[in-house]
C-alpha cells in the first residue's frame, strides 16, 4: 500500500515539561507538520490553533522555551523527521 503522505511531511516527537505538562494533561506526543512548513513557528502556531489550554500556555509574551534535540533554538529554527522538540517554561531557583 503506499504511503499516503506527502514527501514533505515532517513528524517530530513533542515532549512538555514542568507546568505545561500539567496543563496539557500529558508528557508529549507525536505531530506531524505538513505542506512543507516544519519550523517551530509552525509547531508553536499548530498547538495554539487547538484551543485552550494550548492557546493560553503558548500565547505571545508568555516565557516557554524550545529546544531542539536538547539545543535551545528561536521559532525560525528548522525541524527534521524524528527530532524531539521540547516546550519548557524557565525555571527559577533559588
């Protein structure tokens, strides 16, 4: 049977830590990104696009943190097939 995906279709494992976790009611899951946008931003806008509490957790100005395979990265960073991309807020300490 052949793969009814397009070539350009990308799936990257989410996982979300500490609060969002929590407001997400899970530690990750799978997505894939098509039409050949695979960027965070299209990750980022993809989450927001389901409503709360996605929208309210991801929202512009609210501090959450990508990372890439464990590299901090910006929203017009690339992903590929298989990455891990991770959604965490900042941690304070003290």
């Amino acid at each position: 049977m052949p793969d009814s995906r397009s070539s350009a279709d990308v799936t990257v494992n989410l996982v979300y830590l500490a609060r969002l976790r929590e407001a997400f009611g899970c530690p990750g899951e799978a997505l894939t990104l098509s039409g050949g946008d695979a960027s965070v931003a299209a990750i980022l806008a993809l989450l927001r696009a389901r409503g709360e509490p996605f929208a309210a957790e991801l929202a512009a100005g609210r501090a959450v943190r990508i990372a890439v395979n464990h590299a901090l990265v910006g929203a017009d960073s690339v992903v590929r097939n298989g990455d891990e991309v991770a959604l965490l807020p900042p941690v304070t300490g003290g």
